[in-house]
C-alpha cells in the first residue's frame, strides 16, 4: 500500500510505501500517542478514512524526509492524501470478495476491482499481504 500525498501547488505527489508490519516500535508508539488507538485500531483507521489517523501517518512519513517539522505544519484537503492498494493487494481483495460475495455484488465488486488491478501499482518488496497490524 502506498500513502500518496499532493498537495495543491506541487508538481508531482509523494509516494510513501506504507506497511504497517515494518515499522520501528518508536514510530508506532509516536502514532499511538498521537491519536490515542492502540496500533491495530491505527491501522484499521487508517484504512477505514480516518482523519486524525492519516494526518498522523502523514506527520510520519513527512518527519522521516524532513526532522524539522511539526504536527502543527502537518495540514491537508481531503483531496490531497490518499491510499493506494498495490496490484498485488488488489488481487489478494479480489481472492476474498470471490469468496464472500454472490450474484450482482460479486459482479460489481470484480468490475470494479479489475479496473483498479489494471491501473495499480506493482509492490516490488515482494509478496503482498493485507495492511491491517495484528
């Protein structure tokens, strides 16, 4: 998964790989004060469209890039960050909504899913696994 960052006036966006599993202890344990979740409930956040969780995981990636700055500097549009499934992920979603879903819903969820796989980005770090922390 990929956290995409562009905000408005920037040429091109910053692009973060993002997996929950590979981050240092201090960095979860930074994004665990900051919004008061264990980090399986982080995770799920963050996946799930919250607010204070992606500003947190944006404040993250942008502190690695650039030790100066502060949660306070860290604001965005809605429009500005977003979260990309890598191919792969797409495929392993794809795998469990055949599973789950029947009739009309599962057609509609693989029309959609296969047009999202078509245009995702490959993960070259190897075999994809759900981005939920356990």
């Amino acid at each position: 998964m990929f956290l995409v960052y562009h905000p408005e006036g920037s040429d091109e966006p910053t692009r973060w790989r993002y997996d929950p599993r590979k981050l240092m202890s201090a960095e979860r344990e930074m994004l665990e004060r900051r919004t008061g979740r264990d980090f399986t409930d982080f995770t799920k956040g963050v996946q799930s469209g919250n607010s204070l969780c992606r500003r947190a995981l944006l404040f993250m990636f942008l502190k690695r890039d650039h030790p100066g700055v502060k949660w306070e500097d860290v604001d965005f549009a809605w429009d500005e960050l977003r979260l990309e499934h890598s191919r792969q992920e797409l495929e392993l979603i794809r795998e469990q909504v055949v599973k789950n879903l029947t009739g009309d819903q599962l057609a509609a969820a693989l029309e959609q899913l296969d047009a999202e796989i078509a245009e995702a980005p490959e993960d070259e770090e190897g075999k994809a696994r759900l981005p939920i922390a356990d």
